[in-house]
C-alpha cells in the first residue's frame, strides 16, 4: 500500500483536484464580474440601452437553465473531469467570443472629426456660413465598419449563452467528484475552500475592470499621444476587451490539467474500514446505498426521469416553509442581479465617477463583505444551535437591519445638472445658436462660465478655442448662448458638484449588502431541514433552478427598463436611437433603489410568513399534546371514580 502512495501521480490526488478546481471557478466567476463592471462602457461603446445591456447580463443563465437538469442527471455516467475540462474550454472560447467585437470595428470615434481636415483637435465650433459641426459620437453612416458595428450585440448574446452553457458542468461535476473522492473528514474542508476561493472570483473581476477601463479602448491602434480624451470625459471609453482575453488565458491553462485527470481516483485512506469508514473497494459507509441510487437511476433512464420529474416538483413545492424560504431567497437574488450588474453604472452616473472608481467600490467594499456576512450567518447557526424557528428569526432580523441601512441610500445623491435644451425641461433653441448649423447628433459637452451645460461647443454659440500646448481645446470663447458675447465654456461635463457624498453613500451600500448577506446561510439551513433527506438534492436543485428563472434571467432586464425610463437625453447614430446621454439622476435614484426595496420587502414578508406558519404548526402541535393530556387525565379520573363506586 505505501509504495502505491509512493508512486500515485500529482493528479491522482483529490488535493491537487480541489485546488485546480478551486482556481477554475474563480476564473469562470471572474468572466462574470468583468463583464457587469464594463457594461456601461460596452452601452456607450456600441450604443446599446440600458434593457438590451440588461439582457446580455442576463443571457449566460439561459443556456445554465436549459441544460442544469440533464447535467444532473448524467452524474457519474461520465467522465466527469473531461467533460469539466470540455466546459473550460467551451468557456475560453466564449471570452475570446466576447472580446472579438473589438477587432471586427473600426476605431472609436467621438466627434472628432476634424482630424481629417486639418484642425487635428478643435471641432464642433459654430461655423454660420460652413458645414455642419461634427457628426455623431458614434461615427459615420457610410463607413465599412459600421457593417460589423451592427452585428456586435448578436456576438455579444452568443458569446454569453456559450459562457452560460460552459459553466454547468464545472461545479456540480466538481464538487461531486471531490466529495466521492475525499474522505469523510476532509470532505468538507475541501468544498469549503472551494467556495471560499470561488467567493473571490467576481470581486477579481470588478478589480480587473477598475484597471483596464483606465486604459483607452483603442489602445492597441493609436499610440498615447493620440488619445484627446481623458478618464473624465462622459466620451471616455477604457480597454473593455482587453480582461476577456486576459481571463481566456487563464480558463485555457485551468482547462488542461483536467484531461489528464483518472475518472475515479484512488479514495483517502483506503487501509481497511478507518474512521472515514471507507474500505479496501473505496464503499464507504453508504456507498452501498449510493451505489444502489446510481444503479436504479441508470436503469429509470433519461425519459422516465423527466416523465416523473413534475410529481417530484410538486412533492416539494407543497411544503410551505420551503416554498416561502425559496420565495425569500429569490427576493434576495433579485437585488443581488440588481447591485451586480448595474450599480457600478449607478454609482458612475450619480457622482460623476469613472467606470473604473465605481467598479472599486463594488469588488473592493461590498462584495468581500457580502462574503464576510454569508459566513458570519454559518457561524452564527453553529454558535446558537439554531433550528428552523431561529434560523428564520435570524433571517428576518438580518433583512429589517439591511432595510435600515439601505433608507439612506434614497436620499443621498447629486442632482442633474442644468442641461441646454433638455434639463430641467426642453425649450426651444435660441436665437443665439440657430444660425450656427449644428448637428443634432453631435456630443462633445461643455460647461458654460454660468454653469449651464451644452452638448456641444455650437449648442453654445461657441466661435473661437483656445488650445493648450498639445494644440487640444483648454477654453471655448466667443460663446453667444453662455451669459452674452463674453462668455465662455470649459471642455466636460459640469457634473453634480456632490463628491462628498460618495463616502457616506458607499459606507450605507456595504452596510446593506452585510446585513443583508447574513441570512442567506441560515435560509439555506431551513430549506435543508425543511424537506426529506431523500428530496434534499432535488429540493437544492429547484431553487438554483427558480433562483435562475424568477431572478437572475428576468431581474437585470427590469432594471434595465426602469433605468432608461429615467433617460432625459438619448444618443443617436444614422438617425437611430442608441445609448442614454443624461439621466434624471433624482428619478435614476429613486426608480432604481426603489425597486430593490421592494424586493427587500418581500423577502422579509416571506420569512415573516414562514415564520407565521412555523408558530401555527407549534401551536397545533402543543394543542394535540394537550388534547392528550386531557384524555388521559379524564380516564384517570374515570379509573378512580369507579374504584371510589366499588
């Protein structure tokens, strides 16, 4: 036996598989979290609303959804590290999918474009007796480019349904290949550090988006001295592909090691019937069981399963604690899809800050506490010994605080800035611009010396510019609609003015997101001493399924409508519709939390429910006991009476 120890390879051992398994997660979940900290940038980059960004968040749990029941059912049929390998690989490939709409389009262009007529830098002035100013941020019509400009969002949705589809078999496959292979002790150590390092995996990815989006997108096709814009500028776009192919890179060399992979390994401590209670033939104590499972399984077939699948459902369904319980954690979900795909842009358009700030703050604060808050939860069960009552006391309790420190956010916030033409209400175009020939797909803002913003230096009558040492435009003057013929115009936005909000606004997000964290391991006990032992993996199986088609597919979409809902302003390419240029950020505030409170709410409406319904069932419970009582008392008395008699 030691010299087959002696000479077991590196991957026969479940230590190495935890630890690359460990490491694929985390770069699967990095994809995830790369992707929302850029989808405001892919909105402006392509043109794209809030709702289609939403449904592209939301398009990988499709292929998940469709395929997670017949992946469950193959099982060990398989070879399980192979196929996980295929779901790497498949996963690559869908990063490089979602990258590629960077090379199949042309440059960015932003409204530059004088470039090509000589005044390198300065454009948009108002010109009476010349052409229109510059045409669309977006580029123009006429170009080549344009042809794959209008295939990119398609990409975009194939390359997240083959992200979607890639990852089902990596953690049920792994986590079920650990579990048969370690040892009884050690079995949960190795999913705990699992899921610990699977937790970091969309913060990595945040983190990564803060770096990249400081990068210009076109990076890779003009030099640095060639970039006008900066990280400030509501024009800017960073390097959003360039964390697709880095992340490609590393599900590639995560995917390798697992073709090389045994499909059963030699199990821990294989020496007799040791404490694990494993023996020579690897059976542990209810291998046998197990294996009976996995025979009769095999013998229903795929038909059969599915045929009986709706009575399973239903038998699960009927308890009303689960149901509640699920209902709850749904509720919860749906503001995580929320706070994960489009707070980062919230945060952005709120305070004026880049995608890559925001981005820090949702990977940097309140995800790491999330993850703190979803362990203090476990470790509040095992300290408490808490039952199904407790736990749901303790669910309830954290949602009430979470709610509490989520009133704040409502109230704290910058107002939109006053906006030519188009805020606090639309008017007319003056007279002062109406001779200077101005496109109406122009954007290239500025902040008149009175505070009043344009979309462009020709909105505000603007004649002349004052360039700095680059030969870019430091100052717009002459500017006819900014205070009279003296006025002039800043190049940018002029912005909220309330950055000193951010800090106590960010302090009362994580506090939200903790609290709120600290139920879901305590809702996840009630689901599993809710429901029988032998329904407890469908049981587990249908809420990741509701979790995928109540939350996380429809619930970006609906913020995403509510989000353009509170468009003031929108871009337009070729006369069509694109991305939203300003929002009214009070009514962007108000919407957006607003629908996350009330998902809050009725979550602690289900476990205020579940809690309800636990407190009838004890009741009944000890009206039985009583009843008992009662019976057995009045035949004592009955006893002795007729003794008394006799």
């Amino acid at each position: 036996m030691e010299v087959k120890v002696r000479n077991r390879s590196v991957l026969n051992s479940v230590k190495t598989f935890v630890a690359l398994h460990s490491v694929l997660q985390m770069s699967l979940l990095l994809v995830s979290g790369y992707m929302k900290s850029s989808i405001s940038t892919i909105e402006r980059r392509y043109g794209l609303s809030s709702q289609k960004s939403g449904l592209l968040a939301a398009f990988n749990e499709v292929g998940n959804t469709l395929l997670i029941v017949f992946v469950s059912f193959l099982g060990s049929r398989v070879h399980r590290p192979r196929v996980i390998g295929l779901g790497a690989l498949l996963a690559c490939l869908a990063s490089l999918l979602m990258a590629l709409p960077h090379f199949l389009s042309g440059p960015y262009r932003y409204g530059r474009a004088d470039r090509e007529s000589g005044s390198r830098n300065v454009s948009g002035l108002c010109r009476p007796d010349g052409a229109l100013d510059a045409p669309s941020s977006n580029g123009t019509c006429e170009r080549p480019a344009d042809l794959a400009h209008r295939d990119v969002y398609p990409l975009l949705l194939l390359a997240q349904l083959l992200l979607g589809v890639a990852s089902v078999p990596v953690q049920p496959f792994g986590i079920s290949y650990i579990d048969d292979h370690a040892s009884r002790k050690n079995s949960p150590l190795y999913l705990g550090i699992v899921l610990a390092v699977t937790a970091i995996g969309p913060a990595l990815g945040f983190l990564s988006g803060a770096f990249m989006l400081r990068l210009y997108v076109d990076l890779d096709k003009m030099s640095a001295d060639e970039v006008e814009l900066d990280g400030g500028d509501l024009r800017w776009v960073g390097a959003w592909w360039l964390g697709f192919l880095v992340a490609s890179c590393l599900l590639f060399l995560a995917a390798l090691p697992y073709f090389f992979f045994p499909r059963t390994m030699s199990p821990e401590d294989q020496s007799g019937a040791d404490e694990s209670g494993v023996d020579k033939s690897g059976a542990d104590e209810s291998g046998v069981d197990e294996k009976l499972q996995l025979d009769i399984f095999q013998e229903l077939g795929l038909l059969h399963f599915l045929k009986s699948f709706p009575g399973l459902l239903r038998r699960t369904l009927r308890s009303p604690v689960y149901l509640l319980v699920v209902l709850a954690q749904v509720n919860l979900a749906a503001v995580v899809a929320g706070i994960g795909t489009f707070m980062a842009k919230f945060i952005e358009k709120q305070f004026g800050r880049t995608p890559g700030f925001s981005a820090v703050i949702i990977g940097g604060a309140c995800i790491p506490l999330a993850v703190l808050g979803t362990v203090l939860g476990g470790v509040s069960v095992r300290r408490w010994n808490l039952g199904i009552g407790g736990a749901g006391k303790l669910c309830a309790a954290a949602i009430s605080l979470s709610l509490f420190c989520g009133i704040p956010l409502a109230f704290t916030g910058c107002p939109t800035q006053q906006i030519h033409g188009i805020f606090p209400s639309r008017q007319a175009t003056p007279q002062c611009s109406s001779a200077c020939r101005c496109s109406g797909e122009s954007f290239s803002p500025v902040c008149g010396s009175d505070g009043v913003e344009f979309t462009s230096p020709c909105r505000a009558g603007c004649v002349a510019a004052e360039t700095d040492g680059a030969d870019r435009a430091a100052n717009f003057t002459d500017c006819r609609c900014v205070g009279g013929a003296d006025g002039w115009a800043a190049p940018g936005t002029c912005g909220g003015g309330c950055g000193r909000l951010l800090l106590p606004f960010a302090i009362a997000l994580a506090a939200t997101c903790f609290t709120s964290s600290l139920s879901q391991t305590p809702s996840f006990v009630m689901i599993l001493r809710t429901v029988s032992a032998r329904d407890k993996s469908l049981a587990v199986g249908i809420q990741y399924m509701l979790f995928r088609v109540l939350a996380f597919m429809p619930c970006p979409v609906l913020y995403g409508l509510v989000i353009d809902s509170t468009c003031v302003h929108w871009d337009h390419k070729c006369g069509k519709q694109t991305s939203c240029l300003y929002y009214d950020l009070d009514r962007f505030r108000h919407r957006f939390l607003g629908v996350q409170g009330l998902f809050m709410c009725g979550g602690l409406l289900c476990f205020l429910l579940t809690l309800l319904v636990l407190h009838k069932r004890e009741a009944a419970s000890r009206g039985a006991n009583g009843s008992v009582y009662e019976l057995a008392d009045e035949a004592g008395k009955g006893r002795e009476e007729n003794r008394g008699r006799s």
